[in-house]
C-alpha cells in the first residue's frame, strides 16, 4: 500500500512538473576543424520538448493510482 501511495505521488510531481516546464536543454561541444595539433571546437545547444498530454496522462494516472490505492487499502 505504501508503495502504491508513493508511485501516485511521484507521477503527480512529474507530471506537474512537465506540464510548468515542458522541455530541458542540454550542450555537446563538437569538434568543427582540425589542422595538425590546432582543433577549434564549437558548443550546440540541443533541446528536447515534452508533450503536454504527457504530462496530463501522468497528473490523472498518479491521481488514479491514489485514488485506487486508498481503496484497497480499506478492504
């Protein structure tokens, strides 16, 4: 029971937590040119978006677990 009740939080957090930010950026540094012993590298910046309903589905799912979790909890 108490595994269930922490799984329906985790996925409520997670889910808010897409829906307030929604995407994370991240840097790779790539190598542009080489001559000999010089090398000149560049930094690109990547982003990865998240899907609102991604976000949703996992808010209304941890909501289910919790809801179903306190249920079996009484039986």
């Amino acid at each position: 029971m108490k595994n269930t009740f922490i799984a329906g939080i985790v996925m409520v957090v997670l889910g808010a937590a897409l829906l307030g930010y929604g995407y994370f950026n991240y840097t790779t540094t790539e190598q542009v040119l080489k001559i000999g012993p010089i090398v000149a590298t560049a930094e690109k910046e990547h982003t990865v978006s998240f899907p609102p309903i991604l976000g949703w589905l996992l808010v209304g799912g941890g909501i289910c677990v919790l809801i179903f979790g306190a249920g079996s909890r009484k039986n």
